[in-house]
C-alpha cells in the first residue's frame, strides 16, 4: 500500500468503505478501481481469456476511469506517483 493511502497497491489497509488516507483524492481513485466489477485473476481463465501475468486483469474502461481520475487529482503528488509507477512498471 503507498504510504499515504488506504486503498493503492495490492489490497486495501482500510477499515470500511470510507476510510481514507491522507492523500484522499488519489485514494479514492484507488478505492473505485478495486471495485472495478470485470476482472481476471493472475494465471486464471474468465470471460473467455486467460490471464498470463502475475497481476490481476481490470476491464479496459476501469483502467481508463483511474487514469483519468488521478490525472485529475491536481494536489497530491501521490496520485503522479500511484499513476507511474501502475501504468508503466506493473
């Protein structure tokens, strides 16, 4: 989890639904991507495919609904960073 949030990374750190880290905007860009309902498990078959990687598959308009919501997240740099390092290195 990145230090800051509750809901960036791999799981969650929260306590309910409506628990935030510090950096709020970014992580409740985190918080509605985990709940993204079309997803495929590492190594695992669903919807007809098969997910290669070792991480879990998100549909492409969940991707697209965090990429534009911590692009819009102007004053936490946190949300750069969560960006990044989700898009280009995993």
């Amino acid at each position: 989890i990145f230090p800051g949030t509750n809901w960036c990374g791999s799981g969650n750190d929260a306590k309910n639904f409506d628990d935030l880290g510090e950096f709020n905007k970014t992580d409740q860009c985190c918080r509605e991507h985990d709940y993204c309902p079309n997803w495929i498990p590492p190594f695992e078959r669903k919807f007809d495919f098969f997910n290669f990687s070792p991480f879990t598959l998100l549909d492409c308009k969940c991707e697209t609904r965090l990429f534009n919501c911590l692009w819009g997240v102007d004053d936490e740099q946190a949300a750069i960073f969560v960006g990044r390092m989700y898009f280009n290195y995993i």
